[in-house]
C-alpha cells in the first residue's frame, strides 16, 4: 500500500510553493511555469512514513488508533513494536503478544534498528522474549505494562549500544528516539492537512516551519 500522496515543491519568485500537483503558471506571478526560470526546481518532499515489513530488525511506532496522516494529535498515544529480520512485527498490547498484524503497519516511523551483523542475534533475543509467558492479555496495564514494557525490555536484553541504554528509563528512550521522529514528521503532516484544503501554500519566509499563504481551491 502506497500511501505517499506526493508533496512537491519549488520556488519561481521569491517564496516557497508548495503543492500536490504542478500548477501551469505560478501563484504569485502568473507566469507560465512550462518557460519560467526556477529558484528552486521542483522536488518531492521526503516522505516520513514507511511500511513495517521493509525494514527489519527495526524498532517502529504508530499511532494506537487510526494512522499518522489523517488520525494523529500530539496528545495521542502511539504504539510500539518489533520488528525481526524478516520485517515481521511483534508487538504487544491489551491483547497480548501479536505477531501476525504487520499489514497494519503500513504508515509508521522507524525509531531505529540494527546493522546486518546483528540480525541473529536480534532474531535470538527476541523469540527468547517470545517465549515468556508474562506477555499476556491478563499482565497488560495500559500504564505500567504496555508496549514501550515489551520494547524497553526487548532492548534492554539486546544490549545494543546507545539503544540498550537509553531503553532503561521511558523518559529518556522517549527523548532521545521517539520526539525527534515525530517532531519531523509533524511538519510534513502538518503541510498535508493544509493542502488537503488547498490548492497550494505559499511560505513567505523561508525556513520558517508555518509562514504560510493558503491558496484555496476552486
């Protein structure tokens, strides 16, 4: 599932456009786009989001309900998991241990993972994690034995540089991993929601996060 919906962006006069499609003649000057001299040609903006499944031996989050681009509030908690080296995910919620719900894993953000040499021994220390009977539908707390719990402990085990350590306290995992991921990503959230509305925006001040002009759509 493709769920990229293509931001571009380019520049012609002396501010920043943004849009889903090219228009023909610029919004601010209403030159012909197809002869015009760019600023800044036209480029897609990176898209944050990937799907579980293409990235192994990752640690990945996701909103618990809905997905990032249509559901997310900063207030709202996210959900966390595992994937193995064959981009499985494992994830335990209210539920228990899950391992065979990766296609809803289809819009979230890779936390971080590890290199090839690892693989083993991440595929080992998590089927050992597995294999306990705590991860169970009656253990669940949503506030003192979630899946940050699952994580953290998975992490812990791995004793896998910077990771490992940051994964013995919530706090500081949260920190130092999961607020620049989403602090990222809710500026590109931030530009769709606007352009769902919006034929394109305008950023008068460039490197401004959001100076925008809204444009709407006819």
């Amino acid at each position: 599932m493709d769920t990229d919906p293509g931001i571009l962006c380019f520049q012609h006069c002396n501010s920043k456009v943004f849009c889903f499609k090219l228009p023909e003649k610029c919004p601010l000057c209403s030159s012909h786009l197809s002869t015009a001299h760019f600023r800044l040609l036209p480029f897609r903006i990176p898209y944050p989001f990937v799907r579980a499944v293409q990235y192994p031996c990752s640690i990945v989050i996701k909103p618990t309900t809905g997905d990032f681009l249509h559901d997310y509030l900063n207030c709202m908690d996210l959900h966390i998991g595992v994937t193995n080296s064959e981009g499985r995910v494992v994830e335990f919620d209210r539920a228990g241990l899950q391992q065979c719900r990766t296609g809803m894993w289809y819009q979230c953000l890779v936390v971080d993972g590890a290199a090839g040499p690892w693989r083993e021994h991440w595929d080992c220390t998590l089927k050992a994690m597995t294999d306990q009977d705590c991860w169970s539908p009656q253990r669940y707390n949503e506030e003192t034995f979630n899946c940050y719990t699952f994580v953290l402990t998975f992490l812990r085990n791995l004793r896998y540089g910077n990771l490992s350590k940051a994964a013995g306290s919530r706090t500081v995992f949260c920190e130092n991993f999961i607020v620049p991921r989403t602090t990222a990503a809710g500026k590109y959230i931030s530009l769709y929601r606007k352009l769902s509305d919006m034929d394109c925006y305008i950023q008068r001040h460039p490197g401004a996060d959001v100076a925008y002009v809204a444009l709407p759509k006819r």
